[in-house]
C-alpha cells in the first residue's frame, strides 16, 4: 500500500514542483497576508495563513518522501 502511494507521488511530484507549492506558500503568507492585515480582514488573514502553512508541511512530507523512495 505504502510503495504504491509512493510510486503513484513520484509520478505526479518532483522536486521542481515541491518548490513552487512551497514558494507559493511563502509568497502567500508574506505578500497576500500582510496586505489584507493592512486592509483590515482578519478572518480571511487567519485562513490565509492555515491553507499556507498547510501547503508548507505537505510540501515537506513530499520532499521527504521523494528522499525515501
């Protein structure tokens, strides 16, 4: 079960795609979230910031699981 999800990532995942989740995530939380802070929207800066730092960790678990298999 395990090696099928890994063959099946390491056909859609790269590293190269890795990064551009990760960098999107990081643009996220540095551009988009400070500019809706200033405009006043909290509850959508809360959710911006939940949905980035859920791309971040599932990023990471890619990555490493790209390093395993």
């Amino acid at each position: 079960m395990l090696l099928r999800i890994l063959d099946m990532l390491r056909g859609i995942a790269n590293y190269t795609s890795i990064l551009i989740i990760i960098g999107i995530a990081l643009f996220t939380i540095l551009f988009d979230g400070p500019r809706y802070a200033k405009i006043g929207y909290v509850k959508e800066v809360k959710i911006i910031k939940a949905i980035s730092y859920t791309y971040i960790v599932i990023g990471g678990l890619m990555y490493i699981l790209l390093l395993i298999s």
